[in-house]
C-alpha cells in the first residue's frame, strides 16, 4: 500500500507502535529522532521486547533528526511528552497538507485543540492508548501486558484508512465517535493517580486505604466534573468504576509522575495536576483536593 507515515518520538509509546508498523510497512514508516537515539535506530535498528508482540528488532529505512527533513505526509503521530510539543509543531510544519492525519497519542486532554490550532491546514485526530510500555537506556522498548489498545477518533476523514493499517500491522485499533469521552476517561484516572503517587511518594496500595482513598476519590469526582464541562459523557457511576480499576492495581505500581519526581524531574506534572486546576478556573469549577495536591507538587518541585 502507498502511504507516508512519520513517527514523531520513538519512546515508550512511539516505539510501541513503531515496532509492528515497521515489520509490515518499513519502506512508508519514517522516524523522527534525535541524537544518540537516532543514531542507535539507525545502526542497530529498533528493538521490541513485547509481552503482546514478540521480541524482534527491525531495521527502519528513514529515522531523520527533524521532520522537516522529510516530505509530506498522509499521516502523523506525534508520541511525545506534552512539554516538547511546541517544537514538535514547528517541526512537523512542513510535512503536514490538507490532507495530512495528525494523530497525538499523548498524555492528558489539550494536545489536540493545541495542535489544531497550531496546524489548521492539517486533519487532527484525537486519540487514547492503554499500553505498559517504556523505552531503556539501551533504547529498547519494553512493552508488558496482553494489551496495547488505540482509540481513534473515527469523525475525522483520513482516520478509517489509518485505523485499517494499523489493524493491518497487528495494532489494535479502534474507532470511536466520541473521542472526548473516551480521552477524559484515561485521563480522570490518571490526575487522580500521577498526583497522588507523586505528592505522597508512594504506590497504588497505599491510595486503596484511608485517608489516601478518600482523596483519591475526591479526585476523581472533581476531575469528571471538569469534564463534564467540556463535553465529557461519563456514565452517572464513573467514579465506583475508577474506584475499582484502582482497586484491581497492582499494589506495588507506581506512576510515570511519581518515578520523575524520585528521580527529581518534574516530568509531566502540569499535564496531571496543573492543566486540570486551569481547565476548572476557566469553567468556574471548585477542585480543592486537586489544587491541595498541586500546590504540594508545586513546593516540592522548588527544591529539584
């Protein structure tokens, strides 16, 4: 099939998806990647040590510095962490026409109205991954689980084609037409869990007893009331089931906010905590537990 892919990114989540849809399609999937990690794709290849997928490595045919290096494309997929996401912008500038599919496969809920914003010449379509995957020091990546699962936002045009590779490639990918819901609801759970892991420094069993668990639910109500607001269609128990997805955690897990912040980096913190204080002022929402947990994130972030 004749098609142009990038992939902005190859961590954790980027070369997750890479791995498969270079195996089927390596001659129309290029990676963007910088540095030691793009000379490594180029030496050595891509490695994927996959649960789900097998463990084999694939040698890409294009892995540029910038995308600008590259032509136009019929899709994108932006797999990086929301703070370099400006210039991830400025890069893909050039690569992206009327008829290009930009899809964000990141964290949290604004990347796409950024992007759109950003890029009104391109198609964006939103998106939501569920996968354990991470990328080692020897760039690796490393998924565990019987589960990658992608949701794509099925209004927008361009976005069946690309669903259908990527189903193609072993990828499973689904189409849904209410995306907002469908990303809202990794993303409740996600303020609840990043915040709170990270400000107490602690993993999933300790947030299942009191008085963690309360605030915890506090968390979530707050955060699906955020969005509510912004269109959001949470069934009326949307909490209960939060409550028992964390419940079903393995005590001992730990979230990617609470491992940067042990390791003093302040990763991904606006996106869990931060953003969602804003999005609430904006609609006039109160969010007390969730702002006491910033303000604590906040504070210990001053002393990295």
């Amino acid at each position: 099939m004749d098609f142009r892919m990038t992939i902005v990114g190859v961590g954790g989540v980027g070369g997750v998806l890479a791995g498969p849809l270079l195996r089927k399609y390596s001659a129309s999937v290029s990676l963007v990647a910088r540095g030691a990690r793009g000379e490594h794709l180029r030496t050595n290849g891509l490695t994927l040590c996959s649960d789900l997928y097998g463990t084999f490595t694939v040698q890409p045919e294009t892995v540029v510095e910038t995308a600008a290096e590259l032509p136009v494309q019929d899709y994108v997929l932006v797999c990086v962490k929301n703070d370099a996401l400006p210039k991830v912008i400025e890069q893909i500038r050039p690569i992206v026409d009327a008829h290009t599919v930009v899809v964000p496969v990141m964290n949290g809920v604004t990347a796409v109205e950024t992007l759109k914003k950003s890029l009104p010449q391109g198609k964006v379509a939103g998106s939501v991954i569920y996968t354990v995957s991470s990328a080692g020091t020897d760039y690796a990546i490393t998924q565990t689980g019987k589960f990658t699962h992608l949701f794509l936002d099925e209004t927008v045009d361009g976005a069946k084609e690309l669903c259908r590779l990527l189903v193609d490639a072993g990828i499973d990918c689904r189409l849904t037409g209410d995306i907002q819901t469908a990303m809202w609801s990794k993303y409740v759970f996600n303020c609840a869990y990043n915040t709170m892991t990270a400000a107490q420094a602690t993993d999933a069993g300790h947030l299942k007893e009191e008085p963690l668990r309360t605030d915890f639910k506090a968390i979530l109500a707050e955060a699906g009331a955020v969005g509510r607001a912004y269109g959001a269609a949470f069934g009326e128990n949307m909490v209960e089931k939060e409550m028992h997805r964390l419940d079903k955690t393995v005590d001992r897990s730990t979230s990617s906010l609470s491992r940067d912040f042990d390791a003093r980096r302040v990763g991904e913190m606006e996106v869990f905590s931060g953003d969602l204080v804003r999005m609430a002022g904006q609609k006039g929402i109160a969010v007390p537990t969730m702002q006491r947990y910033y303000e604590k994130l906040l504070d210990m972030a001053k002393t990295f």
